[in-house]
C-alpha cells in the first residue's frame, strides 16, 4: 500500500495528465507550480511533469491521443520552464546543442515540427527553426553556422519524404554525413518505418515527446564519429 507522499505524487499526477488531455492548460499550470511552490521547481519536472508526459507519449504512440492534445502538453512543460527561468529557480536543466529543424522543401505541415521544437527547448536544447518549405542546403548551412551536429527533418506526406533524399546528398556532397547526424520525422514515418533509411535518415522518434531522446543519441553518434 503507497504510503502519504506517494500517494499524493500519485494523484497530483493523474489531475495533471486528465488536465492535459482536457487542454485546461492554465490550470495544468497552476497546478504545477503549487507543488513548486512547496518542494522546489527540480521536484516539480522529475516527479510530476516527466512522468506525466512519458505516460502522454505512450498513448500518443498507441493513437490514444490527439495531435492538438500532445502539443498542449507541450505548452505546458514550456511554461513550466518559463516561470523556473523567471524565478530564482533550484531547477538545473541542461543546456544543449543547437540543433537546426525544420519541414523540408515543398512540406508545409507545420504542426508536427513545432511540437518537436517545444518538447527539444523543454529538455535544454537550443533549436534553431528554419520554418517550412526549407532547402537541403539551408538546412547545411544553418547547421554549419551555428554549430549544429543533428538536423531534424520533418516530412508529412511520401511525396515530399523523399525530398529528404536531397538533405542526405547535401551532407554527403560536403563530406559532413559524420560530422552532422539526420533526424526525420512525420506521420508517413510511422506508417513506413522503413522510409527511415530509404530517405538517408539516421534516425527517428516516434513522436515529438521522444525527440529529445533521439536527438541525445544523435548527438553522442556524432561525437564518437569524429572520435580519433
């Protein structure tokens, strides 16, 4: 039987995860930062809100949720780390990357990618967002001028998937396919996990939750590629 403290982490999280799901955002919110209040912002991200959008991200995988209510979730991990920025915060959070994202030539499905951008600024990441309809060497050169090591590719349909293709030639054209590692994403890869490596992708994350995770493992990958 759970005692007291485990018990109340219990039900602060199940009001937290039916407020998500109910896009009662600021109430989520507020919700939020009351257990702050009493047991620190750090407390407040690894024993309510992580664990409450692990359990977010599986039902999105299992199509249990919507897209809208995934990128709510979102929202409200980042105004979490909004207030903790603006406080004199005990909350340590990483700060990683850049990384450079964006929808690829002739995609304008902006959804997708804009959730993936919240959840990576969530877990420390600097994104830089090129928006819709990017070049493969936009994407190169953004990567190139602001240090990047992992490029996130997001795709909606097969149509435009494969312009994917083109990213992967430009690194390869420059010689930085080492150097410089190639997320994608978006619902075609899900339908076709195997589009992944057809495309010349390096990896993919079942949804936008699970992108800090992959880009962590990209970003290793490409460490230990320059490694002498």
């Amino acid at each position: 039987m759970p005692d007291g403290k485990t018990a109340d982490l219990e039900a602060r999280r199940e009001q937290l995860y039916v407020l998500m799901l109910e896009a009662e955002r600021e109430r989520a919110v507020a919700t939020l930062l009351e257990f702050a209040a009493g047991s620190g912002f750090q407390a407040a991200v690894n024993d309510v809100l992580e664990p409450v959008l692990t359990r977010i991200g599986e039902a999105w995988c299992r199509e249990r949720i919507s897209l809208a209510q995934g990128y709510v979730a979102g929202k409200i991990a980042e105004d979490l780390l909004v207030a903790a920025a603006s406080s004199s915060s005990d909350l340590l959070l990483d700060v990683k990357g850049p990384v450079v994202i964006g929808n690829v030539e002739d995609d304008y499905h902006s959804l997708g990618r804009k959730m993936v951008s919240v959840f990576l600024r969530a877990a420390g990441w600097k994104v830089i967002d090129l928006g819709n309809d990017v070049f493969p060497s936009d994407f190169i050169d953004a990567a190139l001028e602001h240090g990047a090591r992992v490029i996130g590719v997001s795709a909606m349909m097969l149509t435009t998937a494969e312009n994917i293709r083109a990213v992967r030639a430009e690194l390869d054209a420059r010689g930085l396919s080492g150097r410089i590692r190639l997320a994608v994403g978006g619902a075609v890869f899900k339908l076709r996990p195997e589009l992944v490596r057809e495309v010349g992708g390096d990896g993919s994350a079942p949804s936008a939750i699970q992108a800090p995770g992959l880009f962590d493992r990209l970003w290793a990958e490409s460490l230990e590629g320059e490694a002498p």
